[in-house]
C-alpha cells in the first residue's frame, strides 16, 4: 500500500513558518490578484488566495472587472500595479475572457512582479536553466512534496502527462532540472501506457480519469495534479485512486495532495518577490 503524500500537512507546516517569518518584516508583504468575470470556480480560487494570505500576514487586494473589461483597462491596471511599491506580487487569475489576449496581460506584468513565473521574461529563464525570481507554484509544490518525502529525482525516469504552460512543461523543466530523464506525453501521445509502465515518477495533469494500476510499474511514485468534479459532482483527480495506491510507492491524494501544495506556494512565492524588492531598494 503505498505512502499517501499529504499535501494539507505540508501546507500548513510550509504557512506556520512563512507567518513566524513574516512577523518579524517591518512592512506587510503585498499580493495584487486581479479577477475578471464571474466564474464561480475562480471566484472560490481567489477568495481561498485571500484568505490564505491573510492569515499568514500577507495582505491581499483583490481587483475585480466585469467580464467585458476591455483589455487597455486591465493593461493599465498592471501597469498602475507595476509601479505601485506597496504592491510586491501581481497575479491575474485564468482564465480570461475570450477577447482578451492573455499573454499580451500576463506579459504586462512586471517580471519583478510576476508571482506565477508566467511572463515571457521569466519563462525564459526558466527554461534556459537561468534563475527566474520564482518557480511556477504547482511544479514547485510537486517538487515540495517530493523533497519533504525525500525522493530524488536524479536519474529517474519522470514522465509528465499533459503539457500545458501551467503545468506539465514547468514540471517537466524542473524535474529536468533535477537531473531527472523527463517524458512528456499529450493527448497525441500513442500507447500512453507503454511509456507510463517505464515511469519511476509518474506526473499526471490531464482533467480525466486517466491512470489505472495496468499503466504503470510496481513502487511508481504517483503525483495526480488533476482536480474536476466528476458526472455525480465527486471532486476527483486523474488517477484511480483506489486501485493505484495498492501499487504505488507514494500517491498524492485528490483533494488534499497538490492542491494545497499550489496555494503554499504562491505565499512562499509573495514572500521570495517581497524580499527580492527590498533587496534591491536598500
Ligand atoms: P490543460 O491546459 O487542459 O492541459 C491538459 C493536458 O492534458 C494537455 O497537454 C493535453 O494534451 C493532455 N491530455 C488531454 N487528454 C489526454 C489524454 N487522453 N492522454 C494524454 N494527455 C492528455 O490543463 P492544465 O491547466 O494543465 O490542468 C490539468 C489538470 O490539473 C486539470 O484538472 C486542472 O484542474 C488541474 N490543476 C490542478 C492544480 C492543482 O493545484 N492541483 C493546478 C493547476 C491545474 P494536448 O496538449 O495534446 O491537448
């Protein structure tokens, strides 16, 4: 049976010492999110950001715009952000509205500012093996997870399911980064499950029920990423839960797992930015 990988506890150990760190800064660390529309899911993604933060002494604006916002707006809203020096991190939540062109928003965005490691800029750091101000957060809570279990990923075959710029390519860079042998896989991936049953490590970031206990090895370490609600409204992740974590090695539950991991990391990266900013102006 395998190890369930916590990621609830890791948070909560991950926010107690960013608070006791943030106590003792002179001013409070500042992260701007900016919503647009009404989707009710980024709603709830938004108001658990904000309240995260507040909790652990971040303060958090929230700036929200109808959906029919036109971009120059939103445009000189981040700009406004950018040069705003009690602002330290800029998130925009996707997604946009169609209209809107979203890397030319994101791309609006300060690098110095640019809490999700999303901008051209930062992008391009990361994955020509330079520092970016900080890592993706879902990618950096995988690697959080995979540290607090002590799991190297040096050597090791890590095959990545999906290959958005949200998830599976970052954590494809940084598993590389690890020294890992890194496969990704996509929806035009043929014999899926050939590739999966090589995998020590095996990332899924998909959106489906996807993973079953025939597509990979005995001892695989598991990480399911995917989060959606299945047809009788069960949030569930890619991964067959019950049948996988007889073979696995470590499994990351849904909820739960990579989920909690995201949020610790979007503080962890506030705070890093928030610093970086005081560097720099002293
Ligand atoms: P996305 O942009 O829709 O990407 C999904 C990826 O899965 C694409 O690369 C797609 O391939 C691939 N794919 C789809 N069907 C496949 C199949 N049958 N076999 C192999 N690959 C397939 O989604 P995302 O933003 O990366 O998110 C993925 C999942 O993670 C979602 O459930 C999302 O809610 C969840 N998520 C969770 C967290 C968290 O904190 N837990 C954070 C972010 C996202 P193509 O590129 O060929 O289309």
């Amino acid at each position: 049976m395998a190890i369930i990988m916590d990621g609830k506890r890791l948070r909560d150990k991950i926010l107690s010492n960013l608070k006791s760190e943030i106590e003792a800064f002179t001013k409070k660390p500042v992260l701007a999110v900016i919503l647009v529309g009404d989707d009710p899911a980024s709603r709830i993604y938004v108001n658990n950001k904000k309240k995260t933060a507040e909790n652990i002494g971040i303060k958090s604006i929230v700036i929200e715009y109808p959906a029919n916002i036109e971009e120059e707006v939103l445009l000189k809203k981040i700009k406004d952000l950018n040069s705003d020096d009690e602002v330290n991190a800029i998130l925009v939540q996707l997604p946009l509205p169609r209209h809107i062109d979203k890397q030319k928003v994101i791309d609006a965005i300060s690098p110095l500012k640019d809490v999700d490691c999303f901008t051209i800029e930062n992008c391009g750091k990361l994955y020509t093996g330079l520092e970016p101000y900080v890592y993706p957060c879902t990618p950096q809570g995988i690697l959080y997870l995979l540290d607090e279990y002590k799991i190297n990923l040096e050597g090791k075959h890590v095959v990545v399911i999906g290959r958005s710029n949200l998830v599976g390519k970052p954590a494809a860079q940084l598993a590389l980064n690890r020294n890992a042998t890194v496969t990704v896989c996509h929806s035009h991936t043929k014999n899926l499950s050939d590739i999966t049953k090589t995998a020590d490590v095996l990332i899924s970031a998909v959106g489906e029920v996807l993973i079953e206990d025939d597509m990979m090895k005995d001892d695989c370490v598991v990480i399911d990423v995917g989060i959606f609600r299945d047809c009788n409204g069960k949030v569930r992740g890619d991964v067959n839960f019950e049948t996988v974590s007889k073979k696995a090695s470590y499994i990351t539950p849904v909820p739960g797992g990579v989920g909690p991991m995201t949020i610790a990391s979007l503080m962890v990266n506030t705070v890093k930015l928030y610093k970086e900013q005081n560097k720099r102006s002293s």
